[in-house]
C-alpha cells in the first residue's frame, strides 16, 4: 500500500464518519471485542522490519493495525505509522533451544481513527504503543507466538482521551518463512507508506478500549457571585 493508498484509506473512513451527519464526539466509557461480548471488530496487523530476519533488532519497526470484517480491513478502527526508536529488549528463557524468548518494542507516533459505534468516533494522534511478544520455541525453531499491546492517544479537537489495550494477538508468520498474504495490512515505511516487504503478521484478539473526557471545572462569574447573595 503506496502512500496515496493510505491516504485513501483515511479519507474513507473520514468520509464514513461524517456520511450525512456532523461528525460525533467521542463517547466516554469502556469497549470491548465481540470474542470479549462487545462491538469492536477483531482485527489484523504487521509489524515492519528494515532487513530480513529483523536485522535491526526491532529499531526502525512500523507497526500497522486495522479493524477486520471477515472481508475488508479498516471499516472500523485503525492505528497505524507508530516507529519504534530504540533496539527490543530480549529475554531469552530457553533451556536447549527450547522454551520462550519475550521480545518488547516500544513504540512512537501514529494516527488513529474510530468510525461510528457506540463510543461516538473520530481520529488522533498516538502518543505511545508498547508490544511484548512471547515466542514459544522447540529445539530452536519458534512454534507459536503470543503478544499483547497497550496504546495511549488523544483524540484531534477534543480533551478526550484513548487507551487501546491487545490481550491477545496471535502472530501469523513472517516474510523469513513465507510471503506476505493478502487481507493483512500493509508493511509500512517511515512515511506512512506500504513499500517495505520485511515483517510479521497476525491476528488481533480480546479488545478493550477506554475513553477518557474529563470535564473541565468552569468558573463561576463575579455576576453570577453577586447574585448568590441579593
């Protein structure tokens, strides 16, 4: 997915939230994932790399997570371009070559978008994402792969605020193994565009998303003051 391509995406979905009606607020309160009962859709993700086999240790990583359908990605929510600005950390507890390896990759950046739902919508800036994976390895080859993710944003023209918390998303497959498949979202570079083609992929899992709009305190008026005691 080109730059222009994302573009699109955004101004679609844009033009979802304001089809035929001003554009909603944010709504205040927690959501979940239909697997945990609520009306987030599931969704799909990657995470891109610089060179294969993640030579870079994770610097340089741009993550992309979209909203699936069963058919189309992006219908619902996405977060996407936040670039990881420092090498994983690594803990390695195998014994033998078999056991876990917990990858954590802290995150930068990013926009986000939310359309009509039962929490309002609109679109943001993210202010951090941080992604721990569990690899699961057997005589060194990794088997299974578990991460969950905590995002933190604001929404744009409003005080509201954005936690995004992944309990559970299964990890796919990589370009080392295989070739990127359809239906995932696009392995972005710096500038928000789809023209890498080293990354990981997986499936978005057990949803919560909390939005916070605290309610400035306003000041009483001297008239108003005045007239408390007439």
């Amino acid at each position: 997915m080109k730059r222009s391509s994302l573009r699109s995406l955004v101004l679609s979905s844009l033009a979802l939230l304001v089809s035929g009606t001003a554009l909603a607020a944010p709504v205040a309160g927690t959501y979940t994932s239909t697997d945990l009962g609520g009306s987030l859709l599931k969704g799909r993700g990657s995470q891109s790399w610089i060179a294969p086999l993640n030579a870079n240790n994770g610097l340089g990583d741009i993550y992309n997570s979209l909203s699936w359908d069963g058919a189309t990605l992006g219908t619902q929510w996405g977060f996407s371009c936040g670039q990881a600005t420092a090498a994983q950390g690594v803990v390695d507890n195998r014994i033998a070559g078999t056991g876990t390896v917990v990858f954590t990759n802290n995150f930068v950046g990013g926009t986000f978008y939310l359309n009509p739902g039962p929490w309002g919508s609109g679109t943001g800036v993210i202010n951090n994402t941080q992604l721990i994976v569990t690899v699961q390895y057997v005589a060194f080859t990794p088997a299974a792969a578990v991460a969950n993710v905590n995002t933190s944003g604001h929404f744009d023209n409003s005080n509201c605020q954005l936690t995004f918390a992944i309990g559970n998303a299964v990890g796919g497959g990589d370009t080392d193994g295989g070739p990127f498949p359809a239906n995932y979202p696009a392995l972005l570079d710096p500038a928000c565009g789809g023209t890498r083609i080293y990354g990981s992929w997986g499936d978005v899992l057990t949803i919560t998303m909390r939005i916070d709009c605290p309610v400035s305190a306003t000041g009483k008026t001297w008239g108003s003051i005045k007239g408390m005691y007439r």
